[in-house]
C-alpha cells in the first residue's frame, strides 16, 4: 500500500501538522518518498452520521444489497465514513467486505411489540417478558447497540403511548449492558423517557418530548441524544397523513413547534448530543450537513455541532480521530467547513481505510 502525506490544519486545533499515511493508518512520523495528497487545507476525521438506516428504502421498505451498497456509498461521497445504522431490517454485514465504504456499527434490528411500529421494520415481542432475551440476542448480532421502539403510536388511545414497563425494561439494558452492547430507543413523545432513562438507556433518539425534568435525568444518568433534526421536519407532515387520529397529530405539531426550545435546553444543560439524520425511509443519505446545520439553529456553536458529526461523534463510538495510529479516515477542505452546509457536503479529499477515494491535484 503507498503511502501519503498530509499537511493542514486540524479542526478544531488548527495548528498546521503533518499526517503521513503508511498502512492504512496516521502516522506522525515523517515518511520518506510519500505521495502529496495536501499541502494546505481544513482537516477533519470522517464525518459520522449518528443514527440512519442502511437497509430501509427511501420511501419505506426493505433494501437489497445493491441498494445498501448505494446507500452507503451516498454517504461516503458527502464525507461520512462511520455510520451508527439504529436498526435494520436486512442484514448488512456484507458491507463490511467493501474497502471503499463507510464502517458501520449496526444495531441490528428495532425492537417493538405487535402493530407499534412501522410493519415490517421490527422484531415483535409478542409478550413483554421475553424482551431481556430479544435484547441479548440482538446485543450479539449486532455491533454494540441495541435499537429499542420506546414509543409509538396506540391506536386504541389515538396517541403516542409507551411500549414497555420500567421494570422490564432495567432487565432488558441490563442484559444487552451484559453482552457488552449499549442501548437506545426511537422516542416521540414525553411519557416513556423516566422509565427508559431510569432504567439505565444509554441513548435516546430524537427525544422531541424531553421536559427539564427528563433533562435533568440525563444529565444525571449520562443519557445521550441524537435529535436527528432534520426528521423532525418532518413531523407536521406525519400529523398531516394522522387525521384518523386527530390527539396524535396535535402532539406531533405541537412536539414539532417547540423543538428548537426542547434540544436546546437539553444542549444548555449539559446533554452530550451527536449528529444523526435518520436516513433511510423518509430522509434521503447523505444530509449530515444539513444536520450540523441544524444544530447550531438549536444552540451549539459551528465548532461544537461538526463535532457532534466527527471527532466527538467518535469518541463515544469508541473510533479514534486524528491520532498517531489511528486508522486513517479523514478529510481535507479548501475551505473552513463550518462555512456552510454546501463546504462541508463536498470535501476535496476523502481518505477512506488509508486509500484516497477522492483527491485534489498538487502542483
């Protein structure tokens, strides 16, 4: 394998710096006969997208391989190269044969109970009591997560209404804590995040619901939230497709409306937040820009919210950044890429497992 050198400057240090590029991985040692790839510019670990679905189709359904393939491949092109896919319904570990896409952590699938969630996309529990075992098994499936459904829509009530009991649950995080896996659950609404956030969940996705009680629950238990922002967008046209169900489409407006209060308390608190899109269904690949975007309109500054889609992003997957040894997984920009969505989508060199999948010139 050749190797490469690299010099810029790091966001968020910014102190010019050497990388070299010898075996797939960054060296910080000077390497004689290496080939340029940049004398100048803003660089960054890969991009990490959060939370998406490799595997569902835009518009809903199952994907096959080629399509994930492709799915996967959309992402790399914007400059994400880890993906923490929150649950799937087909199985893509033969991705990880592809030396030119992004690493995924796979959850393995979503966990729900019958007609409580989107058909076809869970595991369904049919009794309440085998869900310890469900979590474990998906726990080894998977790649260190675990994707509960914490609420959803009860038709019998006509609104959003938790799945599981707290007592149930705190078996169920345990068993996956057991297996080595952390766990998180897709959450709306307000009623379901004490018992989950009590029972020891690790992270929550979208948490739309979250009041300062809830918040200071997190803090407290270290929760994690990916908000994934740019779903929630589009909440008034899931209240709009609701009309059966008139209380339900009221609380998605009104979760919708006050969404930039709920994710910023959150942030002010001290909440650990990261960069997730939800990709995969409704929201196309690709639109972690549009995320980071997102973040600063709820409160973080342009440097907080690209590392909530990188080197922080990362850190709490357990994937290094920039460091000595570290796999080489990184990005180059002519431009500060906390200019604008439109800078940070279109990195002018992306170094993929120490191979360059897209390079600029060097005169």
């Amino acid at each position: 394998m050749p190797a490469f050198r690299v010099r810029g400057r790091p966001v968020p240090s910014e102190d010019p710096v050497d990388f070299w590029i010898v075996d797939g991985r960054i060296s910080l040692d000077p390497v004689t006969h290496a080939d340029t790839l940049c004398d100048d510019g803003w660089i960054l670990p890969g991009l990490v997208d959060a939370h998406c679905h490799v595997g569902i189709k835009y518009g809903g359904g199952h994907e096959d391989v080629d399509g994930a393939v492709e799915q996967a491949r959309a992402e790399r092109d914007v400059g994400v190269l880890l993906l923490r896919d929150a649950g799937s319904p087909v199985d893509t570990r033969a991705l990880g044969d592809h030396d030119d896409l992004p690493r995924i952590i796979r959850a393995g699938r979503h966990i729900a109970s019958p007609k409580r969630y989107i058909q076809g996309l869970a595991i369904d529990v049919e009794d309440e009591s085998q869900l310890p075992e469900v979590v474990a098994r998906q726990a080894r499936f998977g790649d260190g997560w675990v994707k509960l459904v914490g609420d959803w829509i009860d038709r019998s009530v006509g609104d959003l209404r938790p799945l599981w009991d707290e007592k149930i649950l705190r078996a169920s995080i345990d068993a996956a804590h057991a297996e080595g896996a952390r766990v998180t659950a897709h959450v709306f609404g307000e009623d379901a995040l004490p018992g989950l956030i009590s029972a020891g969940i690790d992270c929550i996705e979208h948490g739309t619901g979250l009041t300062d009680e809830t918040i200071e629950m997190m803090v407290r238990h270290d929760t994690a939230l990916v908000p994934t922002l740019v779903n929630i967008a589009t909440f008034p046209d899931i209240a709009a497709s609701a009309s059966k169900y008139p209380i339900y489409a009221r609380h998605m407006r009104d979760l919708h409306a006050r969404v930039s209060s709920t994710i910023g308390r959150a942030h002010d608190a001290g909440v650990s937040i990261y960069a997730g899109t939800d990709a995969g269904g409704s929201i196309r690949h690709g639109r972690i820009a549009d995320e980071v975007q997102a973040l600063t309109e709820v409160g973080k500054t342009p440097t907080e919210a690209l590392g909530a889609a990188s080197w922080s992003a990362r850190s709490w997957l357990g994937w290094p950044g920039l460091e000595h040894g570290a796999p080489a997984d990184l990005l180059v920009y002519d431009v500060d890429p906390r200019t604008s969505p439109a800078v940070l989508s279109h990195p002018d060199v992306i170094v993929l497992r120490g191979v360059p999948q897209r390079r600029r010139q060097v005169d």
